[in-house]
C-alpha cells in the first residue's frame, strides 16, 4: 500500500481532564465511553456529523467547519491522527476513537 503524501478529516474532539489544553474534567474512561456512544449514533442515524461536532467537540480550531481539519502533511498533525487517518478508508467513520495529547477523537477521513 502506497502511503499519501497528505490527507484530509474531519474529526470530533472530546476532551478529558489531563488532555492537553483541557476543556472537560471527565476522567479519559468517560470520553472513551462518551466516544464510542457518539459513533454508534452516527452509524445507527441518530446524529447527523455536523450536530455531534456542535454539541460535542472541543477543538476550536475546527469546530466552526463542521470538524473538518483540511488536507494536512506527515508531522503537521500528532502521528496518532495521521496513523488513524491511514488506516481509514475515505468517506468512512473510524469504528473505534482514537487518543492523543489533545483528547479522544472520532474520525472521519475525507481524502
């Protein structure tokens, strides 16, 4: 498998107490749980994407484009996102969130 040289999501921030720049005080067990219930409503119709992203997300960087983060390079995002993101196919939603520094996300890659 050839790997990009960039690639495009949207994603779903949710914050945990000791996440960097923290803006939640659940413990990380409950953003996991959180997480993994957002996805199950998204796969089961209960949520449109841009609905989770504005009850849900955190990240004020991409909060107002319904989570999208653009097309972005290795090293210009943490390598968990980047990792996740290779793994996703395209026009698909991430089965399981994924953790990094700044929290748990739930991705959906987009090119």
């Amino acid at each position: 498998m050839k790997i990009p040289d960039k690639v495009r999501c949207s994603h779903i921030l949710l914050s945990w107490d000791q996440a960097f720049e923290s803006t939640h005080s659940r413990e990380l067990v409950f953003a996991i749980h959180d997480a993994k219930e957002i996805i199950a409503s998204l796969k089961g119709g209960g949520y449109t994407w841009q609905a989770a992203v504005k009850e849900h997300s955190a990240c004020p960087h991409s909060w107002v484009s319904d989570g999208d983060l653009g097309w972005f390079k290795f090293g210009e995002v943490t390598p968990e996102l980047w990792n996740a993101c290779l793994i996703c196919p395209i026009d698909e939603l991430l089965e399981e969130p994924v953790q990094s520094p700044y929290g748990i996300h739930i991705i959906t890659r987009t090119g």
